[in-house]
C-alpha cells in the first residue's frame, strides 16, 4: 500500500515537472522565438547579385527583407509572390530602403545571372536577384532549410521545379523573424511585414 503511495506521488511529481518543461518552452518560443526558422543550419552562403558583386549572409544585416525561393520559369507561384511582395511595400508606404525583397533562383540550370534581373526588374527594379552556380545554389537552399527538385518532363528544357513556397522575413539584425505562406491572408501578411519594420 504505501508502495503504491510513494509511487503515485512520484508520478505525479514527474508529470508536474513535464508540464512546467513544457510550459517553459512554449513561453521561450513564443516569446523568444527562434533566431533562424527550423530547419536552418546558419551555413554562410555567397551567390552573385543582379546588382552587382556577392550577396552573402552578411548582407542581410541592416534592412529588413523580405527572401524568397523560385526560379524565372514558374508559372505561377513565383510571379504571384513577387507581386504581392512589391504590393505589400506599397501598401505600407515603405521605400526599398526600408523594406529589402530579395528574389533567389533554385533553378541555376537556366536562370542565368541576366535572365534573373530581368525578370525581378519587370516587377520592381529594386528587387534583388541572387544567383549562383549548383554549388552555391545548394549552400543557400541548406541556409534556410529549402527544397526543390525537377518535375514534370525532367528531360525537356521546359520542366518545372517543385520548391519551398514561403517568404523569410528576416529583421534589420539579419536574423529570422517569421514567414508568409503563399496566398496567406493579405491581413495577415501585411501584419507580418508592418512587424518586421517596426521591430
């Protein structure tokens, strides 16, 4: 009987200590969140700019931006997300001083450094394009924990690439802050992005 005591109380100890683990890291998270977004090993990264000379992860200190993944050849998502990008800055009032949107090719087979300009130029001439052969183009997908790979004809120069749909939000201190989905809420992104600026 008083085995059975002890052993209750000592269960009821340990599932007390559980919750107040679990609360604590809840607490930190939300409070404290993570400076990289999971997934994220912090590697360095070097591509070329369409703006000229290296970007690395270096430049992302002292402007808060707005990152994302694609490549000039997307159908869809890619164009949807730079324009709505370009809009959520205008929406806000905000200068490319203020607010940074960095474009970064996963399809370095086709998108050469003039072709990325290009097509980020069409939507805002301030965009940043980043490019870099298959190496480099690998580092900074493992920077920030992004996929890709070929779809659909792989053997036709006309083949797609399936990749990570989300924009990075990355603070003025270059650190992470949070992401926007695609065709996440306009409200919600627009938050998000007001956020990044005043934090």
């Amino acid at each position: 009987m008083t085995t059975n005591k002890t052993l209750r109380n000592v269960r009821i100890v340990l599932w007390a200590l559980v919750a107040v683990a679990a609360l604590g890291a809840t607490w930190l998270y939300l409070y404290r969140p993570p400076a990289r977004p999971l997934g994220i090993n912090g590697q360095s990264f070097a591509l070329n700019s369409t703006q000229g000379g290296t970007f690395t992860e270096k430049d992302l200190v002292g402007t808060p931006t707005l990152l994302f993944f694609g490549y000039t050849f997307c159908p869809d998502v890619c164009p949807t997300t730079l324009a709505e990008t370009t809009a959520w800055r205008a929406q806000l009032g905000l200068t490319p001083e203020q607010l940074r949107i960095v474009f970064v090719t996963v399809d370095p087979e086709r998108d050469t450094l003039e072709a990325v300009k290009s097509y980020v130029e069409g939507f805002d001439p301030s965009i940043i394009g980043l490019v870099g052969d298959q190496g480099a183009t690998d580092q900074v997908k493992a920077a920030f924990g992004v996929f890709s790979e070929k779809a659909g004809d792989v053997e036709s120069e006309f083949y797609l690439v399936n990749h990570t749909a989300l924009t990075f939000l990355i603070d003025k201190n270059g650190a992470f802050q949070s992401t926007i989905a695609y065709e996440e809420a306009q409200d919600t992104a627009l938050a998000k992005v007001k956020r990044l600026v005043e934090g």
